[in-house]
C-alpha cells in the first residue's frame, strides 16, 4: 500500500519540487539534493500520509522549509536566481517563435530576480508551477491577502520594468 501511495501521489510531484528547490537553491546539484532528502523525509513519515489534506502542497512546503534550512546552514548570501525551462518552447510552431519566446522568457526571469523573495515565490509558484491561492498561503505560511498583495505587486514591477527596458530597446 505505501509503495503505490508513494509512487500515485508523491513521486508525480517530484519535477515540482525540483523547479521549486532550484528557485531556492541557486544551484542544480543541492536542488537535486534537497529533493532527494524530501523524498526520502516524505516516505519516512508515512504514518502522516492519512492526514494529509494535500500531498502536493505538503511536499511543496517540505521542500521550501528544507531548502530554506539548509541554506541557512550554509550561511548562503548570494542572491537567489531563477532556473531556465527549456521545456516550455518545445511547442512553438516555428524555430523564429521559439527563439523569441524563449528571449522573453528569459529576459522575465530575469526581471523576477529583482523582486524581494516573497514576491518571487508568491509569482513563481502561482505563475509558473500554477498553485492556488489557497496552497500558496498555506505553503508560505501567509495569509491569503498577503499572497494576493505580493502577487500583485510582483506582477505590477515586472510589468513596469519590462515596459522600461521595451521602451530602451535594452
């Protein structure tokens, strides 16, 4: 019973976790690691697993407070930086489009690493790995109008900036 659990509702999860832990990290090879720990911290506590609402929003929350752990205990002040997905241009119907998708994308990136972090994470998981306000809140540990101000003051600066940099040509 816990094996297919853990493969039906965990393991599904696990790409998420990784983008998720990179956002933290900065670094492919701890990102790899921290999921790897939450993982095995996930399949350790399955006595819990009855109880959880969430399984998703759980392993999204471990993973976050892991990776925020362990960069506290390296004492880590570099700035945090946001992973490419090279996945996400694959559709584009033409070499020209997926060229220029991938420039935007790049360049909001790049915008977004100028955010203050919870407006990062607010954006990042609602933008891009697509969770609800609901899960967001309980995943930050914020309340549902916090995560709506910082969403909206995230979007709203990233907007400004790459209005900005349009308007340049930069």
């Amino acid at each position: 019973m816990s094996l297919t659990y853990f493969k039906q509702h965990i393991l599904p999860v696990k790409d998420k976790l990784y983008r998720l832990a990179l956002r933290i990290m900065s670094d492919d090879a701890e990102a790899q690691d921290v999921v790897q720990e939450v993982l095995v911290k996930a399949w350790k506590q399955q006595d819990a697993w009855p109880t959880i609402r969430n399984v998703e929003a759980w392993c999204m929350k471990l993973t976050k407070n892991h990776a925020i752990d362990k960069i506290r205990s390296h004492r880590r002040t570099e700035r945090l930086e946001v992973p490419s997905f090279p996945g996400l241009a694959a559709d584009s119907p033409s070499p020209l489009a997926a060229t220029e998708y991938s420039d935007t994308l790049a360049h909001l990136v790049k915008l977004m690493q100028q955010l203050p972090e919870k407006q990062r994470l607010v954006m990042h998981l609602r933008d891009i790995e697509e969770q609800s306000y609901q899960e967001i809140a309980e995943l930050l540990d914020m309340p549902m109008n916090q995560v709506k101000v910082n969403l909206f003051r995230a979007r709203n600066q990233v907007r400004t900036l790459y209005l900005q940099t349009e308007k340049h040509g930069l």
